[in-house]
C-alpha cells in the first residue's frame, strides 16, 4: 500500500479556513504536503470519532483487507450493527471507504491511509 498519511487536527474553524486558504495561496510551500488533513472542531467530537474500537477496525481493515462489513464484524468479534455504525462514521468522516464488491454488491471496506497523526 502506498503511504497515505492523514494528519488529524483539532482546531476551531476559523482556524481550519485559515489554513485551507493559505495552502491555496502556496501550495508549494505547506507543512503538510504528503498528508491529507482532516480537521475536527473540538477534542470532544474527535474523541467520539476516533474510538478504541474504530480504531481496531482502521487496523483490521488496513491489515487483514476484508471483503464486507460483516466479515469485519467477525474479525474483530463484535456485533454485525455495532461494527456496520462504526465503519459508517469512519466513512463519514473520509478515514475509510466503502466500494461495492461481488455478485451481492457487499460493502467492501478500504483503508484511506496507512498512518494517522493526531495533533492539536
């Protein structure tokens, strides 16, 4: 897999316009190339995102590529709605995606990035 790497910031959003412009205005000249950012408002909405068990899944679906959901949910031993809500909040907020796969078109989880870096 290539290295992808997110780089997930908490900062209010003033702060991630801000940003977004100036990468705009030089985007040759930005400390983040090579990093996709994905920005979230308060440590508190990253923390309901990024869970323990999102983050097993992140981990299980980067590593051991399931073909669908539920053979995430037996991977990693948990609940089949459980596991489906979780890996739709990850969808949701760009860290997976989701691509129709088979004769029964099931969701095929993909990993986004290879690396996740968290800073405020």
């Amino acid at each position: 897999m290539k290295m992808n790497r997110a780089f997930l910031v908490v900062e209010p959003t003033k702060e991630a316009f801000a940003r977004f412009a100036s990468v705009l205005k030089r985007p040759s000249k930005t400390k983040y190339k090579g990093y996709t950012i994905i920005s979230f408002p308060s440590f508190e909405i990253l923390g309901k995102v990024i869970t323990g068990a999102r983050l097993e899944l992140l981990s299980v679906i980067k590593n051991q590529k399931p073909n669908s959901i539920q053979e995430v949910s037996r991977m990693v031993e948990r609940d089949f709605k459980i596991v489906y809500t979780d890996v739709k909040i990850l969808v949701e907020y760009g860290l997976i995606e989701l691509k129709e796969s088979g004769v029964r078109k099931a969701a095929l989880p993909k990993a986004k990035y290879s690396e996740f870096i968290i800073a405020s």
